[in-house]
C-alpha cells in the first residue's frame, strides 16, 4: 500500500469519526440507515419479488437452478450467501479471448429442466467438450448499491497493471463485453446492479428481460414453445424492484470487539493486514460519488477490495470473463466477513 492511500484511508476513518460522512451499516438484510420512505416501499417491493417463487407459468425455464433469488442468497438473511455450488464452463483462446458459449446458451450450466421442457425432450445441461468449467457458491449481496455507486474513475485510478508503485502487486479493471468498466462478479465483468440483476434472472432462474429476451439451453435446439410465457417473461418494473431490494441492502458493519484485550488483537492484526501487503488489493475503503439517495451519496464502503482483476495463477484458473483470462479475478470483497 502505499503512504498517499494510507494517509487517504486515514482521512476517510477519521470523517466518519468526526461528524463527516460516516459508512453506513446494518444487520443482515437490513435495509441501508437513511433511506427516505419512498425509498424504504421500493425496497419491501423488491424484496417481496426476491423471496418469491416464479413457475412455468411466468416464464421459470426451461432451464433453471433454482425459482426464487433467496433460494440462492439466503444465509444469514435473504440477500445472503448461499450453500449451492454453480458450475460455470467457458473457452478460452489467447489469440481470440473469452468465450462465454452465449450462443450455446451461456456460461451457466443449469441443474433443472421445467415439466413441460423435458416433456419435449430437452435433456440436462452439461459443459460443451474442452470448456474450461468452475464451481462457485452464490456472494452474499450486502452493500453492493454502495458498490455501484463507486466511481469509474476511482477504479481506472485504482489499477497499476504496470507495477508502476512497485509494491510487487498488479490489478487492471475488469471490462463488460462491450468495454465498459466492470465491478460485479469474479471476473469484474458487469458493469452495473441492473445488468447484475438481469443477468441472474436470465442465466440462474432463466426469466427474459428486455435486456436477455430469448431463452436458451446448453448445447440444443430450444423447441418452440418450450417456455409456457411470451418474452421477455419479466417485466423493467419487476426488474427495476429487484434492482431496488439489492441496491438498498447495508452493509454488515465490523463486529465490535468486547474486551480491551480482543480490541488491541484486532488493532494488531489491522496493521499487520497493512504490512505485510493485503491491503494492496484489499483495499479496506472506497468512496461513492454523488448520488440522488442521500444513503450512498459520497460514503465511505469498507469494502476490502481494489475490485479489479489480478492474475492469481494457474493452480486458481477457472472460466474466463470478456475482459480476464481464466486466473485472473476480482479481489474478493472482504467487507462482513465472519
């Protein structure tokens, strides 16, 4: 790390202290402190649509993992982290780059097939030979509106692809696959919460939008008809709800310590996180930009991440993104950790 972010994280810690701009924490599933009451209807809305169950009939499939967002995200409250591992497969070329099988249905290799599509044939998803594939458990979504909120400009500031502070650490931005700066996912590559939100509705609960308005299944023919529900099966408002419920999801705060003795432990450890590099990529805060919902208009976010892409080598390589090779991966965010 080196001695300007030090003395900027400084800054930051000591604003909130002092009266400034403090980050904003909650309880698990919680919503942010501060929200307005249009704000807080936006958020039961959508999280009423997140704990709710879609079937065949509003568009579930053919392909799918699981029919409801909780089902996935569910521990230790609904926007949580979940147990069920995804399996994800890709290829991956050096000369041409990442692809992501869009048109054999998508880098989600789904474990479910509604009635009505096996009924027509369809079989089980499974990895298109030679793909690359991984197995990921769903993130906990806790605080990710602050995430959003981060400035493109504080990320392209972030990255040092060229060791040019030489403290033996790289990060480059993750990009979308159009080139658009990416911070959602493990490789960095959705851009926004929107897109975030679409992109599972799409790919884990298959559920067109008007942003991912066909279905598809890995490696067939959908038959028509296939789905009982005309695209897109999910309506901007629902979208837009479900964007809301994530987007206004707190932050967990830091736990606080209850004995002088555990408080000194975790300042100790604080400075060694400095010391010994973790905070390189760690970076224990970022700071949102003007926004017109005062709860994430310029706040702090212990994040514990730089969000951008880091070559981790090949013993940690998976699936690629449209901007990352396979070992390279967003900084996981450390923000809650327990």
């Amino acid at each position: 790390m080196t001695k300007s972010r030090e003395l900027w994280l400084v800054a930051v810690v000591g604003a909130a202290a002092c009266g400034g701009r403090a980050a904003t924490t909650g309880e698990p599933g919680a919503p942010l402190p501060g929200l307005g009451p249009a704000e807080l209807a936006r958020f039961q809305a959508g999280a009423e649509l997140f704990n709710r169950v879609f079937s065949p009939a509003e568009g579930l499939g053919p392909a799918f993992n699981e029919n409801q967002c909780s089902a996935c995200h569910t521990s230790p409250a609904s926007g949580g982290v979940g147990g069920e591992r995804v399996l994800k497969a890709s290829r991956f070329d050096p000369r041409t780059g990442c692809n992501q099988l869009v048109d054999a249905g998508g880098e989600n290799v789904r474990r479910q097939l509604t009635p009505h599509a096996r009924a027509l044939g369809l079989g089980r998803e499974a990895p298109p030979p030679g793909a690359q594939t991984g197995r990921f458990t769903a993130p906990a979504l806790f605080g990710l509106g602050l995430v959003d909120a981060v400035p493109d400009a504080t990320l392209l500031a972030e990255q040092d692809a060229e060791h040019a502070d030489h403290d033996g650490t790289s990060g480059r931005v993750g990009r979308t696959a159009d080139g658009r700066v990416g911070r959602f996912g493990r490789k960095a590559d959705v851009a926004t919460l929107a897109e975030f939100t679409a992109t599972a509705l799409r790919f884990e609960m298959g559920l067109t939008t008007s942003r991912y308005p066909r279905d598809a299944v890995q490696g067939q023919r959908v038959p028509p008809h296939a789905d009982e529900a005309p695209d897109p099966e999910v309506a901007d408002s629902v979208v837009a709800r479900l964007t809301d419920f994530v987007r206004f999801l707190a932050p967990p705060g830091r736990l606080p310590p209850r004995t002088g003795q555990a408080a000194a432990i975790a300042a100790r450890g604080e400075r060694q996180f400095a010391q010994i590099g973790c905070a390189a990529c760690h970076v224990p805060a970022l700071t949102t930009g003007p926004s017109p919902v005062a709860a994430l208009d310029r706040r702090p976010v212990a994040l514990y991440s730089d969000l951008l892409l880091h070559d981790l080598g090949p013993a940690l390589a998976d699936v690629c993104g449209p901007g990352a090779t396979p070992s390279e991966l967003r900084t996981a965010p450390l923000m809650g950790l327990r």
